[in-house]
C-alpha cells in the first residue's frame, strides 16, 4: 500500500491526474511551483504542499508530471536530500532516455527508487483515466504501484529497464509528431488549391490517411481551436530529443530531422509555442501569406 502519496506538476496533465487519483480515494499532497494552478484540487480533498522539500518530506511515493529534462533534474536536486531513503519516484513526464537513467543513478545514492513511467494520450485520455504508461521497469517489481497505474491509465506497459519508458515515449512521439505535421502541411496545400479544409478533412478521415492524431487535432485545426492540449513547444522539445536519441544510436532519421525544424520554425514564430501543438498549421497559413 501507498502510505503517502504525492504529486509534482499539476500543468496540463498533472491536474487531471491528480483527479482522477482523488477519485481512487487516494490521499494526495501536491505541489506546483505556480501555487494557482494546484488551488482548484484541493475541493477535491488534496493537501498543498508549500515546497517540492516539504512534500517530499512527507511522502514515500512521489509522481512528477513535469515538462521536460531541466524542469525534472530542477525539482529532484532541490528535494534530494529531503527524500525519505527507501521511497520511490515514479517519472510520468516525457524526457530523454538519458536524463531518466541519470536521475535514477542519482536518486540510488541516496535510496530512492526511480522509474520512468511516461505517457500516451493527452488532456482528454487524462482527464476519463485512459492513459497508457511506459513503465521503464518490470512487472514484478511496480506491483504496489499498479493501482496508482490503474486510477489513472488503461493500459501499462512493462518494458524493463530504467530508460527504456522514456525511449519508447520518444520514438512513439516520432511518428506523432511526422503524422501531424504532415496533415497540417497537406491541408495547407488542399486549401491553397481552392478545397474546402472541411472536406479534405472529412476525406482523409474516410482514407487510409486516417489517425487517432487527426480524428483529434484535425477538427480542432479547422475550427482554430488551438487552446493548449500538448503546448506546440512540447511537441519540438520530444522531436528534439528523439533527434538526439537517434543521432546517438547512429540511425539516419530524414523525416524526423525535417520535422524538428518545422516545431522548431512554428515554435519560435507561432506565440511562442504556447498554443496547442494543431497551432503549427498557422505557420504553414502564414507562410503562404495567409
Ligand atoms: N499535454 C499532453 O498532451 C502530453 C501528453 C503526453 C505527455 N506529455 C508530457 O507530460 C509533461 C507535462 O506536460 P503538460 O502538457 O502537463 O505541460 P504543462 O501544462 O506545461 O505542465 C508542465 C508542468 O511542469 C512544471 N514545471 C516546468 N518547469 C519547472 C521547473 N523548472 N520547476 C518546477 N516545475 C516546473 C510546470 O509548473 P508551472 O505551472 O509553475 O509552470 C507545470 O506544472 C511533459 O513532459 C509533456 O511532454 C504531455
């Protein structure tokens, strides 16, 4: 049994994670270093911590949902020494393979269990509890840490070692990033060529060209729905380091290289890439003056 429970990160994602572990009937202490955004859970019985150092004080299981491989190594070297030895961090948020094995060397010095649990699905699979988890460890060793997994996912997968979530995570994200890129940058075309973008899209729905990627982004592009789900700045940030996965296990990757420069390009010239990732097709409009 989880003792105490807590949970770093309540952005986006963590917020409804948070609910739904609420709703487990878990006892959740969240901190969030924008104290506003982790407010509205407390109605729903969570206790706010006033640090990371004062959580972790608390807690032998902590979940992080942060954004990315500074924002964790941040948060760990600051409650580090404030960890209870023997308790365990479970790692959702989606970094580089590499960062997740350094931050498990250096949680053991001090041991703390780490493992890298990272996510598919977004805003909406997190808020109904349909998650999947790619758990860099093996089955056997997160049993107590299955119904955590089962508040708020659907499917678990155990893939073994420490390192191998956050690399599954990023390959995935690979063909999700090239798969929404490409509607975007086809729509474009069909709309420059006189189609309504409400009937390309209802074609590619009815083809082969079909995905899960465009059933949800694609009616939210063509109504410029673009309220953040998976912030357009997060979408570079995993195509960036699955760039620098593939370029350190030597493999030549053309489409994901192109497409990292297309996050970067929207990123950097589309507010920021603050909106929802569906906003990189407001580059390709104005690129074509429109
Ligand atoms: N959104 C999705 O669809 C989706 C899907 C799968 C995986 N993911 C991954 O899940 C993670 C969270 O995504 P999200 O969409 O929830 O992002 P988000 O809404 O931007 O939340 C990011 C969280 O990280 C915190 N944070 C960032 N830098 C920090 C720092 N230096 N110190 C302390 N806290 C820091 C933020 O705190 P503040 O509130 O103070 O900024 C916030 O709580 C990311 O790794 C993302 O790639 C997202």
């Amino acid at each position: 049994m989880i003792d105490t429970l807590g949970f770093i990160g309540t952005g986006i994602m963590g917020a409804p994670m948070v609910w739904r572990l609420l709703g487990a009937g878990l006892k959740v202490i969240v901190y969030n270093r924008t104290t506003a955004k982790s407010q509205a859970l407390v109605s729903g019985g969570a206790m706010i911590a006033i640090s990371a150092q004062e959580l972790a004080r608390q807690c032998d299981t902590i979940i992080l949902m942060l954004s990315n491989d500074d924002a964790v190594r941040e948060v760990v070297s600051d409650f580090k020494s404030d960890l209870k030895p023997g308790s365990t961090i479970i790692d959702c948020s989606t970094l580089s393979p590499s960062a997740s094995v350094a931050m498990a060397d250096m949680l053991a010095e001090v041991n703390v269990r780490y493992i890298d649990a990272p996510v598919t699905g977004s805003r909406p699979q997190a808020e109904v509890g349909e998650l999947a988890f790619l758990i860099g460890a093996s089955e056997s060793s997160v049993q107590r840490f299955v119904p955590l997994f089962q508040a708020m996912g659907k499917r678990m997968f155990f893939l073994g070692d420490v390192g191998r979530g956050t690399t599954a995570k990023a390959i995935n994200n690979m063909v999700v990033a090239v798969n929404l890129a490409v509607f975007a940058e086809a729509l474009s075309l069909a709309s420059a060529c006189g189609l309504r973008e409400e009937d390309f899209l209802d074609i590619v729905r009815q083809s082969g060209a079909h995905s899960a990627m465009i059933e949800h982004k694609g009616p939210r592009i063509v109504s410029r729905n673009f309220e953040p789900h998976f912030a357009l700045k997060l979408m570079h940030k995993d195509a960036a380091l699955v760039q620098k996965l593939a370029s350190e296990h030597r493999q030549w990757t053309p489409l994901l290289d192109a497409v990292e420069q297309v996050y970067r390009k929207a990123a950097a010239e589309v507010d920021g890439g603050r909106q929802d990732v569906g906003s990189v097709y407001l580059m390709y409009l104005q690129g074509q003056g429109r």
